[in-house]
C-alpha cells in the first residue's frame, strides 16, 4: 500500500469560528488489511474534529492544532503494543477549522482486542484527556479469495501517496468519492494469473439497487495481493444514506466475494419551481404530457418511492398544478434515480403502478394509494404469502414475506381487515425498520377468537415458518 506509516493530513474544512470550541472529540476507525506471510495489518484511523480543538498562533504566524495522541492496544488485559505521538494539524492562515487524521498500523495475528486511544489537547494548560475504545477481531483468514476492509481515501493526486478519508459522511463541498481495497486468495480460487472480475458500485442503502450509473468493473489476473482502487464523481449523487459494494466475480460473472462499507452524502437536490418555471432542466421525456390531470396522477403514484422532500415536493405540485414545474419535478425525480435513462426507469416503474392499481385497488383508492400496494411499489414482490383472508374466529389476516427487502433480509410485512365488509388490507405490523410496528399485532388478530391460545399459535406459526 502506498502510504506511509505514520501520517497527519487535513480534511476538508467548514466555516466555524475560532471561539466555538468545546471538549476534545474525535472518531475512531479501524481498517484491516493482509501482509502475506507475516499477518494482519491494522490501520488505526484517529480523526480529530477540529471544531473541538484550539488553535494558537505559531512562530510563523499562522493557526494550527496540536493533541497529545496514546494509542494501546490490549489482548487478553494485556498491553501488548503502544504509539504515542504529538499530532499537529496543517497550518492555516483564515478561520476555517479542519478535520485532521492520526494513522498507525499495527501487524498482528488473528484474534480479540481492545483499543484505546488517549488524546489531549497540546494547546491548553489543564489535564483534561478524552479517551475512545474500541474492540477489534481479526478473523483467521480463509483460503478462498477474500477482501480486505473498504477505505475511503482522499482523491487521487499525482505523485502524492494515497491517504484516507476521515470518517463515512461526504458533504455537498465534496465531489469525489475514492475508495480503496485488497483482494487476496485469488490464486488459490482462480489460478495463477486467472482473471476475474471485480465490480465496484453505489447501492440504495435501502432499497440495495445501484444508483443510477455508480458501478465500475475491473479486470483483473490471479496475484498474492490485487489492490483495487475506484473514484466516482459524486457531484450529482442525492443526499442518502449508501452502500460502496465491492464484489470478486468469476469468469461466469458468479458472486465470489463481497464487501461493504456504508456512507452518508449531503446533497440536497435542487428542487427550486422559479428554476423548474424557467426550464433550466431543458426538453426531456415529461414534455409529452400536456394534461395537467394526468401528470398529476403519474406524480401522486411515485410517493411510494420518494424521500421525505420528493413527497412535499409532489404534494406542493399536485395541488398547485402548473404543468411545466409538475413536468420539472418528475423528470428530477427520476433523474436522481437513473441519471443514463431516466425515461427507462420511469417506464419501468409505471408498468409496476399498473399492476398494484389492479391488483391492490379497493373503495375509491387506487393500487398505489393502498398499504399493498406501497409496500410492493417500495419493496417488490414478496416472496411467499400467507392468506388467511377467509379464515373464521380471527380476523382476516395476510403474511408477506421477503427474502430480501432493501438490504436487509428475512422481513416481513403483516396485513389485516378490522372491517370485514372491506375489501382494503391495512399494514399492521412489520420488521422492516422506518416501517409501522405494532407490538400488540398478535392480540388484534386473535382478539375475540374462542381459542384464542390455538389461535396464537397457528398465527405465530405462520408469522414464523411463511409457506
């Protein structure tokens, strides 16, 4: 790897005034990377918030932090190694206060640690530490082809060795995202000097799809240790929480190996009507709508689908219905989504509102304005259902169970009917987090069942073991 042992370097900076200080803090990360024949390297990533440190005049006439930094590392209650160092930030001649970072790398063999790391800051006369633990566990390594640990890294700069990037959280200041890791075991898997593929890609933290064009592939040959480095351009990626995938795939585009790591970006997307009005966006596919009713309805059926702001937006819309921001606001909208064919993913989801509009519909609601039919717009189509809709004693209940619901796995979502002379199904419970969850859910089922420990029973059964 091509950084040095031990490194101090600045983040990216924020306005924040000298006199907003506040107790020492900092953020721990630990990174796990493989030195063939010998064991595992450790890197300790230490990003010290310059927003709680003090910055003092120096000789030279420019701010700077310093911290006093210990770092030990303990198996067993044992102090097995240590590194202590006096951190100074970069010099800064204005007001802005920067992140800085304090790195080492420890060699060890498999196993359970603790981490503690002892800051103080060098700038001021009182005792005052702030300590930081964290646990480690290096698993024995397998003989198959593995992957190290993700590291964001700051931008690739000629010349310049490769650093990290403190912390998982990318602000709307910056426009790049780089990140680096290892691939080792591919001889053993793929041969000597076998080619493979290794795939890079943005995810939906919620939905695990890839964002828009956010997907990079490498070829690669078989070697003792393959690094694998990748930069997107992130300038028009939408706030959200993500997923950075790296995956080793055969020759049969076969999933080998894959790791994740997760980020935040802050990105607020422009959703400004004067702009929208004044047709900044330019001529795209929306233009083919020309009545205001119908392209209030296909933006009311993307609200299953869209973020807290792309609702109001949506609703704000929908209400004031002028046509050429209501066109603005939907090519937007799939835009964020597919920024290479936002036309394409727009029709693809309109065949899915199609189909709950058919299948979910009840009352005066349509498909997509129904708990079902939400839940498949944003979910896809389950798994396995259990339908108990005709079922007596109980009130009329249905199981949908996904093997995978965004990124998560195993999840379930229970319906029922508290009226029966309804044909509409209302969510009552599920454990899909951010979703409704009801802990008393079994009772409203069972509620007046003449059986009711037999009927418990058998709705937990089917809660548990859908089939």
């Amino acid at each position: 790897m091509a950084y040095p042992r031990s490194l101090v370097l600045a983040a990216f900076v924020l306005p924040i005034m000298l006199a907003a200080q506040s107790r020492l803090d900092a953020v721990v990360e630990t990174k796990r990377f493989h030195e063939p024949g010998k064991g595992e390297l450790v890197d300790v990533n230490t990003s010290i918030l310059g927003s709680t440190v003090i910055w003092a005049m120096d000789d030279r006439g420019f701010v700077q932090a310093q911290v006093d930094a210990l770092i030990t590392l303990e198996r067993d209650g044992k102090i097995i190694d240590f590194r202590k160092a006096r951190v100074a930030s970069p010099e800064r001649a204005d007001t802005l206060q920067g992140d800085f970072i304090y790195q080492e790398r420890f060699l060890l063999q498999p196993g359970s640690y603790a981490i503690t790391i002892e800051l103080h800051d060098a700038n001021l006369a009182d005792t005052a530490k702030t300590y930081v633990q964290t646990p480690l566990v290096i698993p024995a390594r397998s003989w198959d082809a593995t992957l190290s640990d993700i590291m964001f890294t700051l931008p690739d700069r000629a010349g310049q060795p490769m650093h990290p990037y403190p912390g998982t959280y990318f602000p709307k200041e910056v426009d790049k995202l780089a990140a680096y890791c290892e691939a080792y075991g591919t001889q053993e898997r793929f041969g000597k000097e076998g080619q493979f593929l290794a795939v890079t890609q943005v995810e939906n933290y919620e939905t695990g799809q890839v964002a828009g064009n956010f997907r990079h592939v490498q070829r690669s040959k078989a070697d003792t240790v393959v690094p694998l480095g990748v930069e997107f351009g992130i300038g028009k990626l939408p706030s959200g929480n993500y997923l950075l995938a790296v995956e080793l795939r055969d020759r049969q585009d076969s999933l080998v190996q894959r790791r994740t790591q997760f980020f935040q970006r802050n990105n607020p997307i422009s959703y400004d009507p004067a702009r929208m009005l004044a047709g900044e966006l330019g001529p795209n596919f929306t233009d083919a709508f020309t009545e205001v009713d119908t392209l209030a309805e296909h933006l009311s059926s993307m609200r299953p689908i869209a973020d807290e702001l792309e609702r109001k937006m949506i609703d704000d819309q929908v209400k004031n219905k002028n046509l050429e921001v209501m066109r603005q606001v939907m090519y937007t909208f799939w835009y964020n989504r597919s920024p290479g064919s936002p036309e394409a993913a727009w029709e693809k989801y309109l065949q899915a509102v199609k189909y709950v509009n058919r299948q979910f519909g009840c009352r005066n609601m349509r498909g997509y304005q129904s708990d079902q039919g939400y839940v498949y717009l944003r979910y896809g189509a389950p798994n396995t259902v259990v339908n108990r809709s005709n079922e007596t004693g109980v009130v009329p209940y249905m199981i949908w169970h996904y093997y995978r619901a965004g990124r998560y796995n195993d999840r379930r979502f229970v319906f029922y009917q508290p009226e029966r002379s309804t044909t509409c199904w209302t969510l009552l419970t599920s454990d899909m987090p951010g979703e409704l969850n009801d802990s008393h859910w079994l009772d409203r089922i069972v509620s007046g069942a003449a059986d009711a420990g037999a009927a418990r029973n058998e709705v937990l059964d089917n809660y548990n073991n859908p089939h």
